[in-house]
C-alpha cells in the first residue's frame, strides 16, 4: 500500500556526501584522488579518508571500519546502485573520460538521457559510479503538457572528447 503523499522536502535540498565502505584504503584513495583527481582532506589513520572538489570538507568518505579486506555485495543484494558525481561542464566530464582511458579503466556503459550525459563504471571496491554532466534545464526534453522526456540512447564518446565549453 502506498501511503498518502506528504508534503514535498524543500526544493533547496542537496544530497551532500556519500560514504563508501571499501575494502583497501589506499586503493581506493589512488582511484579516486589519483585517476578522478579529487583531493584529500583529511585521514584518519589507516582506517578512514576525506576527499572532495573545490576544498568543500568532503564530498566522499573511504572507510574500511567494518569492510577491510571485505568482498563486494553479491548480485542480487540491496545497497547502492551507484554513486553519481555531478561535473559543472560538458568539457570537464570529457576530462573525466580522458582521465579514465589514461587509466585503463573501461566503462559499464554511457548514455545520454536528453537532461545529462553520463559514464557508468564500478570503482575497484565493485561500487557503482556515474559521472555525468547535466544540460541546461531549459535545454531538457519535455512531453507537451511539461513533464520530463527523459530516454537513454548511446552516448557518442568521440563527441564528447571534443567538447570545448
């Protein structure tokens, strides 16, 4: 049964940061400091680290608290689908994917949803990750009575290389 709706959440609200489990600190830290370039903020020890974008105290927490040398979730768990990291700039999530390919580390899949562009991929601790740019709002497709026309098609990566904006 689906409750009566209640009022919505304040339009201003932001998801802030995620915290992951991971099984190796330190490789974690050199995937996502050393190939998505975020920087470190803080450690604690050799159990837990801080890392953001633009000094913000943390957008993603690595601990190992209750996941040190652990194993993936199994397929058909629950828990998180994937993490999805927001880029400013069609050129800067191009710089995403050349930071990637430079790595050697290849995608699950890439789309265009019409309202963003987005790269899929698993880190190395098998969580998902998305990093996708969105387009502007006025540029979002748009059925005729206003509601979102959202659709997955390929993305096209060659494209996306060449963005200059």
């Amino acid at each position: 049964m689906i409750p009566e709706a209640a009022p919505a959440i304040h339009p201003q609200v932001r998801i802030g940061h995620v915290h992951l489990k991971v099984a190796d600190l330190e490789r974690a830290l050199e995937f996502y400091t050393g190939v998505l370039g975020f920087t470190l903020m803080q450690r604690y020890g050799k159990d837990a680290a801080f890392i953001s974008a633009g000094g913000y105290h943390h957008h993603i927490g690595l601990n190992t608290w209750e996941s040190r040398g652990g194993k993936p979730p199994a397929p058909g768990t629950t828990g998180l689908f994937h993490t999805a990291i927001l880029y400013p700039t069609r050129s800067a999530l191009a710089d995403a994917l050349r930071r990637l390919q430079k790595a050697g580390i290849s995608l699950d899949g890439a789309a265009d949803h019409g309202v963003s562009m987005a790269l899929y991929l698993h880190d190395p601790d098998q969580n998902g990750v998305e990093l996708y740019w969105d387009r502007p709002e006025a540029e979002w497709p748009r059925h005729a009575d206003g509601s979102l026309a959202m659709f997955t098609r390929a993305l096209d990566l060659q494209a996306l290389l060449q963005a200059n904006d």
